[in-house]
C-alpha cells in the first residue's frame, strides 16, 4: 500500500510538472481565446481529468492485483 501511494504521489507530481510547463508553453492569448471562446478547452480539460482517473484506477486495481499474488 505504501508503494501504491508512492505512486500516486509520482503521478500527482508530474502532472503538475506538465502543467506548469504548458502554461509556460502556451502564452499566446489568441490560441487561448479561440480555445476559450469555442468552449474547447472544457472538453480539452475533460478528457485529461479522465485519462489521468482512468489511469489511477488501473494503478490501483493492478496493485492489489499484485498484492493478492504476493500473499499466495
């Protein structure tokens, strides 16, 4: 369970890494408005929040997975 946590932590740490950088990246206000104005960047943000949910949920169940392998 501590590795798992571990884990999540790596995760949570490089999304947020990933994040940061995009904002740095992305500073031009016209690609932000149209993006915006379009109503896009909610399904843009969307779809990451799932992406990155589904692959928590697949850590987790592979974890205890492995953990109940581990005590066979």
């Amino acid at each position: 369970m501590n590795n798992l946590k571990k884990l999540i932590l790596f995760f949570v740490f490089a999304c947020m890494q990933v994040i940061v950088k995009a904002q740095a990246v992305a500073t031009d206000a016209n690609a932000n408005d149209l993006m915006r104005s379009n109503g896009r960047i909610f399904l843009v943000m969307t779809i990451v929040v799932f992406i990155v949910a589904g692959l928590l949920v697949y850590v987790y169940s592979l974890d205890k997975k492995i953990s109940k392998l581990e005590k066979k």
